[in-house]
C-alpha cells in the first residue's frame, strides 16, 4: 500500500474544498494531459497499480466515475490550474 501524502494546502484543489494530496493532484493533472496510467507509473517512479488505486481514491473523493468525469470535473473547477477550454 503506498505511503499517503499529507495534502498541500497551497494545491488549489484544497483550496476548493477537496482534499486530494499533493501526489493526487500530480496525477490527476498527469490524467487532463491525456498520460495512461503506465505513462504517469512511469513519470512518477510509482508501479502502475500504485498509480491505479490512487485513481481509484480521486474517484472517490471528486464523485466520479471514470477517467473521462475526473478530467471535466477537474477543468470546470480549475483543480489543477488548467484553463477552461469554453468560450
């Protein structure tokens, strides 16, 4: 089980509301840049199933489903700084 990262309160998605850790934050930014798992596994020195239950905890923090729900619900509330793309 991988060791659990202490939020950062200066991450705006704790800022927000929700308390997702620093590493949390890192992939779910890793996710919104289109990285797979074994990419952002790779990138962050983490085993892909590491790099997984994390996901699965995002999941569960932010409601939502799947990778497609976690990337829009990110960039409408600007979780981690990615400007909306609407116009």
């Amino acid at each position: 089980m991988p060791k659990d990262i202490n939020p950062n309160p200066d991450d705006l998605a704790c800022r927000q509301g929700f308390s997702l850790t620093q590493l949390e934050t890192e992939i779910l930014a890793l996710v919104e840049d289109g990285y797979t798992d074994r990419d952002i596994a790779n990138k962050l020195t983490l085993s892909r199933p590491e790099v997984e239950n994390h996901l699965a905890g995002i999941f569960e923090k932010l409601g939502v489903a799947n990778r497609l729900e976690l990337v829009l619900f990110s960039i409408d509330r600007h979780l981690t700084g990615t400007p909306p793309t609407r116009t």
